[in-house]
C-alpha cells in the first residue's frame, strides 16, 4: 500500500489524575469516578466500559446516585449528568467533609465532617438535598461512613475509634476503641480509612495498621482480624450478597476476603483471605465490588477491572482484565495543514509545531530531522475550573478551548519564527457550556457542542473576530448534550453525537436538521465524514464500524457488506475504543483509525478478513513475496509499534504519506508519579 | 531368555517313520496357513495338519509302487501341493483333490532333489545334477534338458531364501570327505562354488543357513560337538572358480564336562540356535535332548530331556519345534528373547544407538557382529571404512576365537621366532587379513609381543607396534604392558603415539611418561624419530633464526615496561626475558611433552604422582609452559598454531598443577625464582590488560545502552511501511 513518514511524538506530557473515589450503580452499570484534581468520569460497562461523560470537576469529590460529590470545600454538590457539570450545591457547615454515604434506596445522605460530626441529609427528588438533622458529634474527623442496610444505624470511623449511631436518635450506640490492645507504648495513631456495616451487625473496618477487622457492633468486640499489608489498608468494598469485600491497600495491591464455610457443607462460616491481586504501584484509593468484578482505581491513574472467573459465565467481553489510564477522549488536535499540535491539560494548553525532514528511507528506519520540534506556545487558564475541550483550526490560526462556565478563543499569528497571539474580545456570552469544539477544514467556522442536543456555529472572522451564526438543535429535543462533532470537508455538513448516542446530521447550507442515522444501541466513540463522498463513518464503542452517506440518507454498501459478514473475531476482542478517525485525502478507500494500542488504515476496497484469517498480518506479509501477499491481503492493515508500553493517545494523517502519531509511555507516566510507599524489596 | 514351553502331540506315527536315524519322517514343510504343516513319510503318503487343533485337514497318498521321493510342499502363490514321486513325477494338487491319480501330472528328465517353495515367489526345482529351475519354467517344457552342475558330488542339504525378490538357491554337496558350497540365483544365472574348509577328523552333520544383508550365514553343525559359522557374500564380483570359504566357531556344544552330540539343528534368531542331539556325559549313559543355545554367550538356556527318542529330525516352524518323539510327532512351544548382557544383568536400555566413545556396547553386537566380521574378511580396502564400526565394537566379544589355525600358530611361533621372522609373519598375516575379529586379534597378537618382549630384551616389533598403534585400533586396556615396555626401551616415539592415541592412560603411566620426557637430553632426542606436527608451527627449529625477534610485545604490553618491585637483578631478568623468547627445550622435546599436555588425566590421580618429579624437571616444564602461555598470549585467539598444539586452557591446567605440586620447592629454589618472577609478571600484565578490557566492555555495553535508549526519544520521524 505504501510508506508512510510517521511524527512519533512522546512529548506530550499529560499525567493522569489519581482515582480518589468511585461509586457503582448497579441497574445502569455504570461507574462513577472522581480523580484527585477533581473531575468526575462516567464508565458505562454496558458499552464496554466506554468513557461516556467527564465532568470538569473542582476540589475532591465524594459519592451517590443521582451523582452527588463532596468535598474539602464542605460543600455537597449533585452532578449534572446530562449537561455534565455540577448542578447544586449545599454547604453541610461542618468544614470539609471527608465521607459521605447515601442509604440503600437512595434517600438519605450522611456526610461525615472535620469537625466530627455526622450529618444527614434528605434527598430532595426533584434535584438537591435538604438538611435533616445532626447525629451526636465526637472529637476527630469522620473519615468514613457506612450505612446498615436496614437504615436504621451509621458505622463512622475516626482516628483511632469506630462509632455506631442510632440514626433515629441520633445518640451514639456503640464506640469501639480500634487499637486497645495495642500496649501504650507503642501506641500510634490508627486511622481507620474505610468501614462496612453488614446486615448481620458486624462492622468491617480497613486501618492504616493495614489490618482488616471484623467487629460485632453490639457487643463491641472483635470477631476477627486479618493483617493485609505493613502499610494501610485504604479501601474496602462489599458485594451485594455481603459473602465477599475486596480491600485496597497502600502498597498497591488489592485482597478479596469471602466468607466460606469451616467444613465443606458445614454451618459455620469465617472470613478467610482468598485472592491477592497485585495491578498498581500506589495507594488504592478506592475500590468497588460489582457482582462480577472486582473494581479498584489508585492514585497510579489506573482503574482496573479484574472480573471473578467464578461469576463471569462465558468468555467474552466481561471476562477480561481491563486497565484503563488514559480517558477515551480527544485530548490532541491537529492542525494539518500548519502541522501543529495542540496539546490540552486539565489547566493548560500546549501548542507544538512538528519537526521535519529531507530525507526518505525504507521501512523502519528513523530518518535524521533536519528541523526539530517547537513549543511555540503555552495558554494558561484562569481559574480553578479544568479545560474541557479544545481545539486549533486546520490552518493553525485559531486556538479555541472551554472551561466549565467559560470560553475562550485566541488568534494566533505566525509571523516567520515568531509568534503572537491575541485573545478575540467579544465572544458571544449565550454559547456555554461546551463539550466538543471544532473547526471547519477551511478554518471559517468553529462548531461548538452543546447541552441539549445543540450546536452551535459560530463565523471566524479576520483579522481577529467571531460572530454567533446559528443553533443547530435536532428536531426532536434532547435532554443530552453533544459529545462528539464531524464536519465535512466542503463545509456542507455537520454531524454531531448526543449522550443518548443519536447520530444527527445537519445540513450547514440551510442551517436545517439533514437526517439522523438509525440509532446503534451502542455508544459512538468516534465519527467523521470523508472529504469526497461525504459518507460518515462511525465507530461504535462494541467496535462495530458503519459507513452511512449523507446525501442518500443510508448505510453504504460497504457497511451493509461489513454487517452481513461481520468483522474479524480479533478486531471485535480489542479493549480499547477506536478514538480518531481520518481520511486519506488521495485515495479515497483508505480510511485511518486508532485506538490505544494500534493505529490500522482500513483499505475498503481490498476484502475483509474471515475468522480465519489472521487479522495483525502486516509483519507476515513483509516476508511474502509480491504474488503470496496479494492472496493474504486484506482490508485491515493494523499496525501495531504502538504496544502496551507506549499507548497511542492520538493519530492522524496529516497529508497522504505523513501520519503523526501521539503516543505517552507509561514509563513516563509513573516516572512523574509520586514515589510509592516505600517497601522492602530483596536484596536492596 | 529363551524358554521351552507346553508339549502337546500331533499325531501318532506309523511303523516307518520312528525312532532311530534313517527313520522316521521324510519332511515337514509349512502349509498354505501359518497353522499348517505338511508331513511326509518316507512311504507313499502325505497328511496336512492343523497345528492348534492337533488333528489332520486331509491325506493324499500315491499308488501302491510308487513312493513319494521329494517332501510334499506348498505352492503359497497358487495353494497348490506338489509333490515328486519315483524322482521324476512330478505332481500337482488342490485342497480339493481327493485322489492323487488324477491330479495334474508330469514326467522331468532328471531326478529332483528337492523342491523348495518360496512366499511371493514361484517354487524352485533342485535337481540332483545340481540345476535348478523355477517351477513355471519347468512345467512349460518338462521334458527339457537339465544340465548337470556337479559332477559327481552328492547333495547333502539344499534351502531357498529370497533376497531382494530374488531367488536365492543354497546346497551342500559332499565328495570323498570334502563339503562344497554351491550359491545359484537361478533368476541372475549365476553359481558359485565354495569349498568348506576342512576339518580334520570330523564331519559336517547338519546345515542350516540364513540370509540377512546379502550376507548368507551358514551354519554346520560338526561331529567335533560344535557349530561353526560360514559367511557367502551374495555379491560376488570376481568369478573365480572355486573359493575356499573359512568357518568361524560359534559355539561349542558342550557343558560343565558333558557334550552334546548334535544330530540335527534350526536357527532361532541372531543369537540361539536349537540342537537335537545326545547328552553323553563322561561314564554315563547319553540322553537324547532338545537344546536350546545361546551363541552370543555360549551357554545352554533351555533343555529338554526326551526319553523315547527321536528320530534326529528337527523342524521349526512359527515359535514351533516339530520333532518324533517315540511313535509320535510332538510339537514343543518356545519362547525366545534376544539376550544381551545388560539384559541379563537388568540394564536393558531402548534404545540400540551404538556409542562411538564406548568401547564395549553390548547392545549393538549382533548383526554388526557379522557385518564386521565378514569385513575384516574382505579386502584391506574396505577396512578403513569400517574403522568406526570395528572400534565400537572392540574387544567386544571375548567369546569369537581369532581364526585358530593360523594366528594361534602365529602366537606360537612369537614365542622363538627372531624379530624379522615375526615382522615378516606379522605383515603376512595383517595382509591377509582374514581374521574375523581383527580388534581380539591384534590385542592377542600384541599381548603376546610384548610377553616375548619382556622375556627377550633383543626382542622389539617396534614397527609393527607402531602401525598398530597408528591404525587408531587399540587402548591402553587392551594392551597394557605396551607402554610399560616403552618406556623401559625409551621409545619415544611410541609413547607419543600412544599418548596421542590412547583414550585410557592412567595417570601414573602419563606421569611416567613426563617424567621420561623430561629426562631425556635434547641431543639425544634430535637422533630420534618424533612427530614435530605439534611444535613445527610455532617453534623455529632452525638455530639461526633466533635473532629475528628483538623485542616481545604480548598482546600489546611490553613486560619489560613494566615496573615492577620484584629484587631480581637485571642480569637475571634479561636472561629471564630470553628464556620466554626462546623455547627452552628442544623441538623433540617440545613435541613429546605437548603429548603429555594433550593426554587426558584426573587432578587428583596425577597430582600425588606429580609431586615425585625431580626439581630441576620440574622448573624445566614450567618453564616450557610459561613459554607455551606467552606464545599462546601472543595471537588474539590464544590458541597454538599446528596440528595437536596444546589449548591454553591445558597449558594452564598443567601449570596450576605443577606449581601445586611443588609450590615450596620452587619458592625454595634459587633458579626457579627469576622464572616464578617473569612467569608472576606475564600474569600480572595479562590481568591488568583483562581489567582494561573489562572496562572497554563495560563502556561498550553503555554505548548500546544510549543506543537503545535514543530509541525511546521524545520526538521521531519513522518510516512506516504498510501493505
């Protein structure tokens, strides 16, 4: 098929966030996840544990469903799922809160605060919550909370000492000293860093002694103790049916506990240590127990779902370890025809130009630069809210990017080697919030999603100006707000994905709605539209690939031919979604997809791969002679440089024989990594 | 082991066929089915038997008058039955047939010997002239003209075999006392004759033969109680009239004091033979037997008495024996394993790899046995192929005699003989070349040598010895007094040899032999004959080429650069410097001792040896070594140039084992300190250039490291190729 010059570039220095606290719900099997800097992502496990929604957060957050979050700034804050950003908040007046607990159907809400006190809060069901009363308040900061699944008592754990609290009095049942036995000498702190309230009255506490304890909470006396780690035990969930808990410790690794019979067959049961499982290098700071999976995120970016084989029934998608470090979105925009890169972080952004070369070589080979990369430019937001979106127009004139309540549009100049850049003033107020920002190929227009279905097209103006043109809104109505965005190359179209995953496709030459492609009960992770024959393409998030053309308002050929004989087993397996998909603007049957691990231009008019074939054969053809590779050739030609080490954050091609490739490997990523807890290792 | 198993009898004999010699039956021949068997009387009828259910499947007789002069046998092809009636009828039946009058029938113009059926190939006619003809043929014309191949002889014993779908006829003739071999592919036209070597006093009795890698083995069993072997090559080129065939023991019948008289025998496999005949032991009355013999270890592995007699016929068909016993014929199951000595003493190992390395491999005696055998028989041309073969098998078989006639009379007169005599006899006798095991043979030879050697100090074959040696045939095992009397006459040369040739020198005798070296002045050795491949290479062995080098430069470092804080004097360390220059023994000499660093040995065997050498010799080889270690040092590669040149790692053997043997001699002794001092210096220079190479590596190692790490920069422009 061809050569391609490929820009490797590994500068891209994005760290993940830590995980700081997840909560699952289990009908819409989602989850939700709050890092340390604050931002708050929605996994839908439904649809492969696709990334659905992030919402640009502020401090620390906390858990619920309707999503609540809380924080040290002592405010309870609910989330607004379907516009993605904060909703309401509600001071708790008890400085910062540290834990917070909703009860099993969902309608009260305890928070445990600084000040030691425990407060419970009504949930209002139209949206927010209402103060109800303050339960007996002790010394020491509540660092966790568990309901009893009846409702009718709180486990709180504080530094040293475990409470249960009569909810309907308010007064304090049972204090159970966490480290009495413990010799006074020796005695240091014990903070307990996670509770669970089981049905049968027994309180499972993880402390910083890295024990977990089982204690009876009438009685107040310890049924039984395990030491997991020399360092802290930091998390603890429980299953539904209460027979299993995973623990997360400092050290990284996580435990499961279950509780099984002394004899085989026989009455009595005890919790016994059964699986450790070693995925992170630091603190695990939060863990959940789905029925099928054991969940844990750590302060290593990482969110791992590791599934219980005994619970998982077939193969398949469930069955597999996932690990998730990067978000399955767009973080990199390209400007192809002025070769830069805009790179976003949670505060700021990075514009680079790529480097070059004259010369040309053969495969493999790395071929000496005769211009380096330059950092030409570094946008630092204002503010504490994070970028959501950004994006620099193809002619890499104009840089746009959207805080949660704000947006900001530059135009940049390129004079020779220098560069300066001006903030276009007057930027219409009426457009917020955004969730995806594009720009037209011809750098004329920038299209800005939005809440509720619209988008919003706003004209670039020259030398420095933009003005509101119009609100695209699909007929129907939506709730969800835009998500993704794909424009044509002649300026005539416009596709735009809501959270409901509804593909809908405006035409730009009548501001009117075109049509919507038929809903794929699946989530899109990416779409586009190809320069010449205006056909979208789309990619679910079950790796499902459909070609719908515009003008004739269907699927194309080619899909209905992909759909009647179903892409290769392999290529369905991957457990990452396809996050970017370009065109090659010279042959029009080529199309470039990537996801984390490998980047594969799709050659439409070459057949498809049956199960049979093998589907990574591009190093097996390069050892074929010219007339055995045309018999092997098929349609996916998957690269696959870019390995587990090094994950792609983004591709493109930038003209028919150049690609760039962002990729940041993990290495660099633990290497900026606070040092792990430190552990004694053989022989050091 | 083989074993005689249950007994049962299949059928009652008449009046003719008994007990006694010349009674009895006329045959037993197989039948159609692998259970079948044929028997013919010496009258007028034939019977076909079932084997397993004892009891006959049909009966033919000839008319009264006529009598059935050839064994009844089988057509496997065509399941038909024929049979020779009064010498020239010839007649042809079924399963079906019921009277033999009226089967197919034809008169022959010569009278048949024997008729003998072949699976997948048409039935051979023997007549009693000697010719032969394939049924087919014969039947096409039966009137036709047989020609007479012997003359006058008399057939004794005739078989068929089939060898790479060929026919093959063997038969026994007898004249005046004198056995003749008669071979015929009546297929390629050939015959050949061999005549049986005679024997004196004793007479072939039975013959029984095999065919295996177009070799024929035939067996004949002697009045003398033994059997013995013949090979006949099948691919004979030359077509000489008569050859004399030579025979071979292969087994003695007799045990612990008793002996079997033999009357009639079958071969069982490679290694057992099964004997009719008569135990008579020394005053006792003799027992008629069954036996059954293991020829690869001489010995009797099962016997059964028989009573009643027999007739001394013996058949063996399918793990069967068919004999008369009494008034019937009885049929004895058995059992027989191939036997090997690590079976026997429960080693058996699968597999049947022959190992070169090993001198004795019990396991794959057998069929190379006669293979090689009969090499050793054939020309001297085709031994040297068979080197490898003959040395694995080595010594192997304690229990084949060396052709007896010739080489022990050979031994004999080693005994008085003068040295030219036996040399002139020896060179006759390897010539010929006809021994059957050539290894046993030249080990006896030389054993016995080397006694008169000792008995007689004018006495030494030396250079039959050393084309003994040379032929890469022997070991020290096999010959263990020859180096002893070597190093008594100082031939040099021959313990070179044997140094370099023997795999399995003990120590002590290495020792000896080093020692010897080491005692032999120079002079006196440049008169002697010793192989200089090993030194020629890397010693000038012209005097005046000395002054060539001036300067040593090892591996780049010149020792004499090197300061050191050794109290040598000056003087001593130029003549130290000289003395690593210049090898301090003579080519000869160097020569003799690279043997000694090429031999194999055991620290702790040698070492307790190595402490007895004389100071002064043992300075002189250290310092041989020392010279060996700087010229090594020398090449990149460290290695001696030349053929058997010693390996740096022996050179360093050697020399940590002298200095261990006599480290306080050397620290005591005056001359050995300039030595110690270049020899500690060399080492010193050697380790220091080692360091440094260690830390050429360790940067070298460092310098891939930044390669591979430029890999993973932050920025890079690839090529990508896609198909």
């Amino acid at each position: 098929m061809g050569e391609f010059e490929v820009h490797r570039v590994r500068f891209f220095g994005l760290v993940p966030a830590g995980v700081r606290c997840m909560a699952y719900q289990h009908n819409g099997r989602r989850l939700a996840l709050a890092r340390t800097d604050g931002a708050v992502e929605v996994y839908n496990f439904a649809a492969n544990y696709y990334m659905e929604k992030v919402s640009g957060g502020r401090e620390r957050g906390g858990q619920g469903w309707r999503l609540f979050g809380a924080g040290l700034s002592g405010d309870i804050t609910e989330y607004d799922l379907e516009r993605l950003r904060p909703a309401r908040a509600v001071d708790g007046f008890g400085g910062p809160i540290w834990s917070m607990a909703a009860n099993n159907d969902g309608t009260r809400l305890a928070i445990g605060c600084e000040d030691g006190s425990v407060k419970l809060f009504q949930v209002v069901p139209g949206g927010g919550v209402q103060f109800e009363k303050n339960l007996d308040r002790q010394k020491g900061r509540v660092l966790c909370l568990s309901w009893h699944p009846s409702g009718t008592h709180l486990a709180a754990g504080s530094i040293d000492f475990i409470r249960v609290l009569d909810v309907h009095s308010g007064r304090t049942a049972q204090r159970i000293m966490v480290n009495c036995h413990v010799p006074k000498s020796k005695k240091r702190e014990c903070v307990v860093w996670s509770i669970a309230f089981l049905s049968s009255g027994t309180v499972i506490s993880s402390d910083s002694f890295g024990r977990v304890q089982f204690w009876d909470w009438e009685r107040g006396t310890l049924q039984d103790s395990h030491t997991v780690s020399s360092s802290a035990a930091l998390s603890l969930a429980v299953s539904e049916k209460e027979d299993s808990i995973v623990v997360g410790t400092s050290a990284g690794a996580t435990y499961q506990f279950q509780l099984l019979p002394v004899k085989a067959g026989g009455q009595e049961k005890r919790w016994v240590r059964t699986k450790p499982f070693q995925h992170h290098t630091h603190d695990v700071r939060a863990v959940v127990h789905t029925p099928t999976a054991l969940i844990s995120g750590g302060l290593d970016a990482q969110l791992v779902i590791r599934p219980l084989m005994e619970k998982v029934q077939k193969k398949g998608y469930d069955a597999a370890l996932r690990k998730f470090t990067l978000p399955h979105r767009r973080l990199v925009s390209c400007a192809r025809k002025a070769r830069l890169l805009l790179f976003q972080f949670s505060q700021h952004l990075e514009l680079w130009r790529l480097g070059s070369t004259n010369k040309t070589g053969k495969d493999g080979e790395t071929l000496p630069l005769s211009r380096m990369p330059e950092h030409l430019l570094q946008l630092k937001s204002k503010g504490p809210e994070h970028i959501y979106c950004s994006c620099v127009s193809p002619c890499g004139s104009w840089i746009a990017y959207s805080t949660a309540s704000r947006f900001h549009l530059y135009r940049v100049q390129h004079e020779g080697d220098s560069i300066s850049v001006k903030k276009v003033p007057g930027v219409p107020k009426l457009l917020l919030p955004a969730y995806q920002l594009l720009c037209a190929s011809d750098s004329g227009r920038l299209f800005i999603a939005s809440d509720r279905g619209s988008v919003h097209v706003v004209q670039l103006l020259e030398p420095g100006g933009c003005k509101h043109l119009h609100t695209l809104r699909p007929p129907a109505g939506t709730r969800e707000a835009v998500y993704l965005l794909a424009s044509s190359a002649d300026g005539n179209w416009l596709a735009a994905v809501s959270g409901d995953w509804e593909v809908h496709v405006y035409s730009l030459k009548h501001f009117k709605h075109h049509c919507t492609v038929p809903t794929y009960s699946c989530a899109v992770t990416a779409l586009a539209i190809h320069p010449t024959t205006n056909n979208l393409f789309i990619s679910y998030s079950d790796q499902q690939l459909f070609e719908f053309s515009i003008p004739e308002k269907q699927y194309t050929a080619w899909s209905r031919a992909v759909q009647n004989s179903g892409l290769h087993k392999l290529w369905l397996e991957r457990d990452s979604p396809i996050t970017h998909i370009a065109f090659n603007p010279k042959n029009t049957s080529q199309v470039l997809l990537h996801d984390v691990y490998m980047l594969c231009v799709l050659d439409k008019s070459l057949p498809l791969p049956d199960d049979s074939a093998v589907l990574v054969n591009q190093s097996t053809l390069k050892q074929l002679s010219e007339p055995a590779r045309r018999r092997q050739l098929h349609a996916f030609k998957i690269c696959k440089k870019f390995q587990v080490g090094s994950p792609l954050l983004f591709a493109d091609l930038l003209d028919e024989r150049c690609l760039v490739t962002v990729e940041r490997p993990a290495l660099d990523i633990s290497a900026q990594l606070p040092p792990p807890v430190q552990q004694k290792k053989f022989g050091t | 082991m083989a074993a005689l198993c249950e007994a049962f009898t299949l059928c009652g004999l008449g009046p003719a066929g008994g007990v006694g010699l010349g009674s009895g039956l006329l045959a037993l021949e197989p039948g159609a089915d692998p259970d079948h068997v044929l028997l013919t009387d010496r009258g007028r009828t034939t019977t076909l038997f079932k084997v397993s259910d004892q009891k006959p499947l049909g009966c033919w007789s000839v008319k009264h008058g006529q009598i059935i002069t050839c064994p009844v046998v089988c057509n496997f092809e065509t399941h038909e039955y024929i049979a020779v009636h009064d010498n020239k009828v010839l007649r042809i039946w079924k399963d079906e047939d019921v009277n033999l009058d009226k089967v197919f029938k034809a008169t022959l113009s010569a009278e048949v010997y024997r008729i003998h059926s072949l699976p997948h190939a048409e039935p051979l006619v023997l007549f009693k002239g000697g010719g032969v003809r394939t049924l087919d043929v014969l039947l096409e014309a039966p009137q036709q003209e047989i020609e007479n191949v012997i003359s006058d002889e008399v057939i004794k014993w005739s078989e068929a075999f089939l060898e790479s779908r060929q026919p093959v006829l063997i038969f026994v003739t007898e004249k005046d006392g004198d056995f003749f071999v008669y071979v015929q592919k009546p297929k390629m036209r050939s015959l050949h004759k061999y005549k049986l070597e005679q024997q004196e006093l004793c007479n072939p009795l039975s013959f029984t033969a095999y065919i295996k890698k177009q070799i024929i083995t035939l067996l004949c069993l002697y009045s003398s109680d033994s059997v013995y072997k013949v090979l006949i090559p099948l691919q004979q080129s030359s077509e000489e009239e008569e050859q004399t065939s030579s025979k071979s023991l292969l087994l003695n019948l007799s045990i612990s004091g008793s002996v079997l008289k033999g009357t009639s025998f079958v071969v069982l496999d490679k290694d057992h033979v099964a004997v009719l005949g008569s135990l008579a032991a020394s005053g006792e009355e003799s027992k008629e037997c069954l036996t059954i013999w293991n020829t690869k270890f001489q010995t009797l592995q099962a016997s059964k008495e028989l009573p009643l007699g027999t007739s001394g016929q013996l058949w063996c068909y399918g793990e069967k024996f068919f004999f008369t016993h009494g008034k019937v014929l009885t049929v004895v199951i058995y059992k027989c394993e191939t036997s090997s000595l690590a079976a026997a003493v429960g080693k058996l190992k699968d597999s049947q790899t022959s190992d070169l390395s090993s001198f004795v491999n019990w396991n794959t005696l057998g069929d190379e046995e006669l293979l090689v055998s009969l090499q050793s028989q054939q020309s001297v041309a085709l031994k040297s192929e068979s080197k490898m073969t003959l040395r694995s098998k080595k010594s192997a078989v304690a229990n084949i005699q060396p052709d007896t006639s010739t080489v022990g009379q050979f031994l004999l007169s080693i005994k008085d003989a003068s040295t030219a005599a036996v040399e002139d006899q020896l060179r006759q006798l390897l010539s010929k070349a006809q021994m059957p095991d050539f290894q046993a043979t030249i080990g006896c030879i030389i054993s016995a040598l080397i006694n008169r050697c000792k008995t007689d100090p004018k006495f030494y074959p030396r250079n039959f010895l050393v084309q003994m040696i040379q032929k890469g045939e022997l070991s020290y095992s096999l010959c263990p007094d020859l180096m002893a009397v070597a190093l008594e006459k100082k031939d040099v040369h021959l313990l070179q040899i044997c140094l370099q040739r023997f795999p399995d020198i003990p120590e002590e005798i290495t020792y000896a032999c080093l020692k010897v070296f080491l005692s032999i002045s120079d002079d006196y050795l440049e008169r002697t004959d010793v192989n200089l491949e090993s030194v020629i290479s890397y010693i000038d062995i012209e005097p005046n080429n000395k002054e060539v080098k001036t300067e040593v430069v090892e591996n780049g470092f010149n020792t004499e650069l090197e300061e050191d804080g050794c109290d040598v004097t000056g003087m001593k360390e130029t003549h130290m410097m000289d003395s690593v220059e210049f090898c301090p023994v003579g080519p000869q000499k160097a020569a003799l001792l690279n043997a000694v660093l090429h031999s194999a040995y055991s620290e702790t065997f040698l070492l307790p040896h190595l402490k007895d050498l004389p100071a002064q010799q043992a300075v002189l080889f250290l310092r041989y070594l020392h010279y060996l270690y700087v010229k090594c040092s020398e090449k990149i590669n460290t290695t001696l140039p030349g053929i058997l040149s010693p390996t740096i790692s022996q050179i360093m053997d050697w020399m940590c084992l002298l200095l261990d043997a006599h480290f306080t001699v050397m620290v005591m002794l005056p001359e050995a300190k300039g030595l110690l001092s270049s020899m500690h210096r060399f080492v010193r220079a050697q380790v220091r250039l080692y360091s440094e190479l260690n830390k050429i590596e360790g940067s070298l190692q460092e310098l891939q490291r930044i390669k591979c790490q430029k890999h993973s920069q932050a920025y890079s422009i690839e090529v990508l190729e896609l198909i």
